[in-house]
C-alpha cells in the first residue's frame, strides 16, 4: 500500500508546496529548453505543455484537448480558444506573444500534416479511442497520463521534481502550474475577475484563495505593523 501524505489545513492563501516560485519555473522553462534544442518531438512537445502551463493556466484536460484551430496558428489574435470540459463550458484564455510565436513554431517543426482539427500536442503512440462530448472517436490527442508522466520526469530532471519544502513530499503535477499561473497573474494587476476569467472558474470564491497567496500587502502590513513597537521587542528588559 502506498503512503499518502497528509498535509496540515492551510489558511491564508495556498499552502506553499502548491505552487511554484520564480526560481523553480525558471528551472523548468530553462530544463525543457534544452531537452527541446536536441530537435527530438518527444521533447518539444514537453516543452510546448510547459509552456502552456506557466503562460495560459489550462487544466492538463485542457491542455490535452487543444487542436491546431484553437491556437494563434488559425486565430488572428493571441488567444487559446479552450474547449467545453469542467462545467461543460468553453473559454477564450489571451495569452502573451511570446507564447503564440512559440506554438507557431512548434505546429511548424513538430506537428506532421497539421489541419484545423488536427490535435496541437499529440500521442507518441499514436491514435487511440475517446470519449468527445459523449461520443467515442479515435485521436492522436495526449493523454493526461502521459502530460502528467512527461511534467514528473522534467521536474526530476530539473531537480523540482520532489519539493519537500514545507511539509512531507510533493510531486510535480500539471495542477502546480495552474496555482502558479493563477497566483502569479493575480499579482500582476490585482484584479479577480480577470484571474477568473483566464482561469475558467465558475465562482469567484474559487479564485479568492489567490489573493490571499505571497501578498506583499500583507507582508509590507505585517512589517509595518512591527516597526510600532521596534525597540520593544525581543528585548530582556524595557519599561513602557
């Protein structure tokens, strides 16, 4: 029997093995990187899932289910067009253009006889059966097996594969990124309803919890609230 991790109820935002910090996804960005340059598909498209993650928030389902049509490769803006899944309701995610050059390339380099329903990040072991709003086709679409396979082994690779910061241990999995981009959009402008938007949440309480994750708000509060009795604390003796 495999021993599962219990992690202590965490208020104030999400717990920190959650989520990524900059340094870590920096870590990842440059591992995929270089795996990618030695030209082989099975990295790129690592890398392309990557990518996606950090800059677009997608749920791996989502991720997984994207084809060429939904991509800045077919669309006149920078946008990812995110079909019906969770809530049975579809999304338009803007994405930066840094992301849409780099999916442009990887259709390019990496996608054989690509076509508008042609699915962006495929099967190395090619077309299999699925289940699409109710009905079994078969498709050479990524399976969320293999996205998550493919993130574990990068983050091994990358030596973010195990995060035992904090409490116990943590594997990478697809949903950090998600957190990671949520939190990280959040701190860009402050703005909820636009994390919620990007994110696909169906409440906005959802989307609360990151705003409550690494605030400098709260620490600048918190620090100021000290420098009231500086002078006073962690002294052996003082008189008010």
């Amino acid at each position: 029997m495999i021993a599962r991790t219990i992690y202590p109820k965490h208020r104030g935002g999400l717990a920190p093995q959650k989520y990524l910090t900059k340094a870590q996804c920096l870590q990842l960005l440059e591992c995929a990187a270089n795996q990618a340059a030695s030209g082989s598909t099975r990295y790129a498209i690592t890398y392309m899932a990557v990518q996606i993650l950090l800059l677009a928030g997608l749920r791996a389902s989502e991720i997984c289910r994207l084809q060429i049509i939904d991509t800045p490769v077919k669309q006149t803006i920078d946008v990812l067009y995110v079909r019906p899944s969770k809530h049975n309701v579809s999304r338009t995610v803007n994405i930066p253009p840094i992301l849409s050059e780099s999916i442009k390339s990887f259709v390019l380099n990496h996608v054989k006889a690509a076509k508008p329903g042609t699915a962006l990040l495929q099967s190395e072991a090619g077309s299999r059966r699925i289940i699409d709003r109710g009905q079994v086709i078969r498709s050479k679409q990524l399976s969320y097996q293999s996205l998550w396979s493919k993130i574990h082994r990068l983050g091994e690779k990358a030596g973010v594969g195990n995060l035992k910061e904090n409490f116990g241990h943590q594997r990478l999995a697809p949903h950090m990124f998600r957190h990671t981009f949520c939190t990280r959009l959040y701190k860009t402008d402050h703005d909820l309803k636009n994390v919620q938007s990007q994110a696909g949440h169906a409440s906005i309480i959802t989307t609360q919890i990151y705003a409550m994750t690494e605030d400098e708000d709260r620490v600048n509060q918190a620090v100021a609230l000290g420098r009231e009795f500086e002078g006073l604390i962690g002294q052996t003796s003082y008189t008010l």
